[in-house]
C-alpha cells in the first residue's frame, strides 16, 4: 500500500491527525429462507434498539456540536424507529413468508417511502421517504455489521477522507473536530474546495485514490500547501511536518499584524480587497482577517441549507445580518446561482449530460420568475442595511442581463409604492464567467454599473476544461496568455465607461496571479477570507507602474503558462 499520495492542494495548511473515512458503505444482503422465524424477529429486535440508542447519542452530539435545529432531523429518525405499524409489518414480512431480516425490512421500507415519494407535492411527506431511507441503512448496518459514517458524530480531532464530498457535506463539518480533508476527486475551484478555505481547513482533492489507501483510525499528514498526503509516517517526516506547521503558523502570525491596515501597492495606490462568503456565519472570518468589504456573497448556500425555498423574509434577514455585519462596507449579493456542483433538491432539476453548461444560475432564474423576484424583493428590502451591490451570475448574452435588471426595476417600483423603503445607490453588476460576455465586456459596461470576474467557471469555459475534473486539472491556467487578455479587455471596459473591475473567482488570491492583476489595473479583488491578509502583504511590496509593464509583456511576449509563470517568479525574487 502506498503511504505518499499527491494531489491537488486546495486549501493552505497542514494537518496531523487521524483518517475518518466518509465513504458509502456496503449494504448489499441476498435474500434468505430463514426457517427461525422468532429467531429473526429477535436479531431484528436488537438491531432497532441499538440503532435507537445509536440515534440518541448521535442527536446529542449533533445538538453540541452543530445546534439544535441540525439536531432536530434526528428526532425525526427516532419516530420512525419508534413507528409500531412499520416494525409489525417487517415481523410479519418475516414470518408469513419465512425470509430473513434484512430483507423483510428493505421491503417494507421501501414500501412506505415509494408511497410517500409519490405524493410530489407534499414536501413533509418527501421528508417522511428521506427520514425512512437513513433509519433503513442504519438499522441494515447493524443487521449486517457495517458502520455507516455520520460526520455530524464526530468528536475527536480528525482527517476526514471522502471519495468527494458535495458543498453540503463540507458545510457539516465542524471545524473544531475536522483539522482538514482528502478527496478522490474534485479540483481547486469545486465547491466543496472553496468551503474549504472559508473554513481555513487544510485540503486536498482529486488524491485519485486516498479512499483505497487508508482505513479509520490510521494516521495521515495532510500537507495543504503543497498537496501531498503520507499515510502511517515514521517520526522523522511527522518531526518535519511539525516544523513545516510551525513556521507556516508564524508566517500567518506575521500577516495578521496587516489585519487592521489599509491595502496599498509600494507606491500607494489603493486596491480594493474583499472577500468571499457562503453564509452569514462567514463574516466572523471576514472580520477577523481585515477584509475591506464582501466582494461575492453566494446566496444558493442559503437555498440548499433549506428544506424549501427560503421565504422572501428568511432572506431579507441573511442579506440585512451581512448588510450590517459589515457595516457600511461594500457587500456584493450575487443572485441564485443553482446547478453545475451545486444541486437543490426540492427543485427537481433534470438530470443533465453537461451540468456546468445546462441550466443553471440565472437561466433558472429567469426560466423561474416568482422564485427570483422573491430573491431580488428580499435584496431589495434588505438595501437600507449597508452598501449593497446585487450581481447577476452566468450571464452569456445581453438580453439575459437587461431581463434581470428589469425584473430587478420593477420590483423596486413595487416596493416603493408600497411605502416601502428602498436605498437609491444599489449598483447592479454582472459576473464575467463566460467567454462571450467578456469578449463583448465594452458592450456590457454601457449598461452595467461593474463587473466581476467570475474565473473559475471563466477558465473552464475558456479552456474546456471541466473545473470538477481532475485528469483536466493541469488545463485550469490562470495565467494563460489567453486568459489574462480576456480579463484584460474587461477591465479596460469598464474604465473606458467609467466603471469598475472586480474579481471573485479563486484566481484573485493567486499568489502568483496578484501582480498580473494589480498590473492589469483591476479595481477590486475578493478571495477566500484566509487568502485576505498574504494578499495584502504581497501588495504592499508590489510597484504598481512597474506590474503594469509586467501584465504587458505577460500578455505581448509570453505564448505559454510556463513562461508567464517563470516572468512572476523572477519578479518576485528580486522583491525579496
Ligand atoms: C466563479 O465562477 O469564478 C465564481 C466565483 O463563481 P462560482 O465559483 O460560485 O461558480
Ligand atoms: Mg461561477
């Protein structure tokens, strides 16, 4: 077995701890003549009370260690375990037709939940399907001896590793016990990556095949910032790896004496430097490293946190916490942006060939008009707050861009003859994330108040290459002649018009990426919170005329990213 696996290091930092293995587990059984029937209700018995006490356990543990709404679908699972009706009817499964337990109870499970998922448009009874479905496979864990894995369990410091882990995955785990995580597949700008980084976790995707290589309990050093993973070390690597954690945590001790100062290049001239939330919760990161505004606010977190739609209230709540949280800093609301990674279950989207370029982000929207205009009415309503600026995500074409605004207008007219109040500065932009809205950016800047460059769905697009893929990973190219002469060309726009640049995809708190964009003259960068303060302390020693001759010859003289990469380098050692 190997004990040294590389992969894509997708969130900085460095862990030491025990593997926990996040993966499916085995649950196949054939079905059986059993003649002891009594014999069979006796092992089914014990299996509900152990999957009972397991269940009581696991809803107190969730209660501390996520709260008492996450805690709460656990009593759920503890009705159905208590239901008289379902239990006769697997005992009687059991001894009318003389089969085994756990096939008895896969039957009349699955009885009940394909008559609960057919009523489609009763949400509490899809719920009912979903609640029976988990009790299902843990009470078929213990009848078989099989260990389900349940993160919200968890309560020792751990690795978690996973084949992939979905964003609402990633969103259960809790930090305190989580020191990191190691995925099969993925790359650096799937979500689950970004999450991540918001919560300044160690991680590593697309190993390809850490779930092979280790089992629960073995120990793992999970090496962030260079992507490499070693299973069972010997003590001379983990006393290498201790001193590597040691003087990364003294260098990030060193950025944050930046938390409270402005960001300016060597030669004063001010960048603005934001950063990237998922939740309300992200704003304690935010504030803590010093970010000047929220550069991209991904408000879908707020619909796939919930069971149903979030109503026109429970987002004006969200947006007006992160409105005031920051306090008259800017906050950039990006609308619904569903599809590609990250999914919504009580929309029923179609199963897609190509999900990153189906329907997704502001197609739905558009295709959705109340479940949007709800959306923008909460933004709205949430403006009086702080300083909003609402974005509009996956716009490819002009027309998409002045549907929305439409729809945006119409709801502020609305409001206002409604006596409601409404601020009168709300600047309304666009994401570049796909070629042609940056190929006809000076067309948009007419009509757009700002831009912000969404990079990671732009280079997937521009390069081809699926950003979820790893065995495309190398083809994700910030630094791409092409790349930066796109971005180029939007920048320039806008301030041709009089508008400004942003960027919110993963590139903008590129450490090799920054004096390309700083040279280039974009107006705002917004990055994972953790990324905020090296940032702020590469700028700080970067001349900004002089980044401006290197962004050129970046763009005129280099044909690969080979050559972009080795022109930044070279610049950097001379600033140190
Ligand atoms: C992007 O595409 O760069 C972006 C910021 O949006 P998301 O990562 O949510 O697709
Ligand atoms: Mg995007």
């Amino acid at each position: 077995m190997k004990n040294h696996l590389k992969g894509i290091a997708a969130s900085d930092g460095i862990a030491i701890a025990k593997v926990y293995l996040l993966t499916e587990p085995d649950l196949s059984f054939e079905k059986r003549k059993v003649v002891d029937s009594e014999g069979e209700i006796a092992r089914l018995l014990e299996s509900f009370e152990t999957a009972k006490s397991e269940v009581r356990v696991i809803r107190e543990k969730a209660a501390t260690a996520l709260g008492e709404e996450e805690a709460q679908v656990f009593d759920a699972h503890l009705m159905v375990l208590s239901d008289p009706e379902m239990l006769e009817n697997i005992k009687s499964n059991i001894k009318d037709n003389q089969v085994n337990a756990e096939f008895s109870l896969s039957e009349v499970a699955n009885m009940f939940i394909g008559l609960f998922e057919s009523m489609e448009d009763n949400p509490y009874m899809q719920e009912r399907a979903a609640d029976i479905r988990d009790v299902m496979e843990r009470v078929l864990g213990h009848l078989l001896g099989v260990k389900i894995p349940n993160p919200s369990t968890i309560d020792e410091e751990v690795i978690v590793v996973a084949k992939d882990l979905t964003p609402s995955d990633t969103a259960q785990l809790n930090r305190k016990f989580v020191k990191g995580f190691v995925t099969d597949i993925g790359g650096r700008t799937s979500h689950s990556a970004i999450m991540a980084r918001s919560l300044e976790i160690p991680a590593i995707v697309g190993s390809k095949e850490i779930t092979q290589s280790v089992k629960d309990g073995d120990i793992v050093i999970l090496d962030g910032l260079d992507g490499d993973v070693y299973i069972n070390p010997d003590e001379k690597t983990l006393a290498e790896y201790r001193q590597k954690a040691k003087e990364f945590s003294e260098l990030q001790a060193e950025w944050h004496k930046m938390k409270n100062s402005e960001t300016v290049t060597a030669d004063g001239k001010h960048i603005e430097l934001a950063a990237n939330i998922g939740t309300p919760k992200d704003l304690e990161g935010v504030i803590a490293n010093g970010a000047e505004g929220v550069g991209l606010y991904r408000t879908e977190f707020l619909y796939m946190d919930s069971a149903d739609f979030p109503t026109e209230d429970e987002q004006f709540e969200a947006y007006k916490a992160v409105l005031e949280g920051m306090d008259g800093k800017p906050v950039v609301v990006r609308t619904m942006d569903i599809g590609g990674d990250k999914e919504l279950p009580y929309l029923e989207l179609p199963k897609e060939m190509n999900p990153f370029l189906g329907y997704r982000a502001i197609r739905i929207c558009l295709a959705e008009p109340e479940m949007f205009r709800t959306q923008l009415r909460a933004l709205l309503r949430s403006s009086v707050y702080g300083k909003l600026r609402i974005m509009f995500p996956m716009i490819s074409n002009l027309n998409e861009f002045r549907q929305a605004k439409a729809m945006l207008d119409e709801e502020k007219a609305n409001l206002l003859a409604d006596g409601v109040e409404v601020a009168d500065d709300i600047q309304v932009g666009i994401m570049i994330e796909i070629p042609a809205a940056a190929v006809l950016a000076h067309q948009f800047a007419k009509e757009v108040d700002f831009f912000s460059i969404g990079t990671n769905d732009l280079i997937q697009y521009t390069m081809a290459a699926d950003r979820m893929n790893q065995q495309v990973s190398y083809l994700y190219q910030p630094y791409n002649p092409s790349i930066l002469t796109l971005i180029k060309h939007v920048i320039d726009s806008s301030h041709a018009e009089g508008k400004w640049t942003g960027m919110c995809g993963e590139m903008a708190g590129d450490q090799t990426a920054v004096p390309l964009l700083v040279g280039l003259g974009l107006d705002e960068f917004s990055m994972s919170a953790s990324s905020v303060l090296k940032t702020r302390s590469l700028m700080k020693r970067l001349d900004s005329k002089e980044m401006e001759a290197l962004a050129d010859k970046a763009i005129n003289e280099c044909t690969t990213v080979e050559e972009v990469i080795a022109l930044v380098e070279e610049m950097k050692a001379k600033l140190d």
